[in-house]
C-alpha cells in the first residue's frame, strides 16, 4: 500500500488528524498536487497512448507555481511505501 492510498484510506480521519496537527498540512497540498499529476497522467495517456510523466509533472508544476523537481518528489513520495 502506497502512502497515498493510506492517507485516501483514512477519509474524513485525514482532516481530523491535520487539525490535531498529527499530519504537517503541507501534506494536504501534496495531496491535491499528486491527485492532478494522476489526472494529467490520464489525460496524456488517452491522448499519446502512453503516459507521459515528465510532461505531466510539468503542467501540473506550471499549474500550481512549483517546482519541477519539487513535483518529482512529492510523486516519489506519495508512491512511497
């Protein structure tokens, strides 16, 4: 199970646990970050026929005023165990 899918596990507990300052709230961010890179990974995909990471860590970067390598690592981390 990945750390994404933990913190999707916990639902309406995640939020709890930000407000009890359990989870830093930078998280949350990472959190909306990674679920647009796996939406632009889906849009790429049907449009190229493969995904296409570096393009979609890209406009997601571009979209949200971060860093490329920044948005390479909250990918890595969320697809972290």
């Amino acid at each position: 199970m990945t750390r994404y899918e933990s913190i999707i596990s916990l639902g309406d507990n995640f939020i709890k646990l930000i407000s009890k300052g359990l989870i830093p709230t930078h998280v949350l961010d990472w959190k909306v970050y990674y679920e647009a890179y796996l939406k632009e990974m889906d849009i790429l995909q049907k449009q190229h026929g493969k995904p296409k990471k570096t393009r979609a860590c890209g406009h997601v970067a571009d979209d949200y005023k971060i860093s490329e390598r920044c948005m390479f690592s909250i990918i890595a981390f969320m697809e972290g165990c």
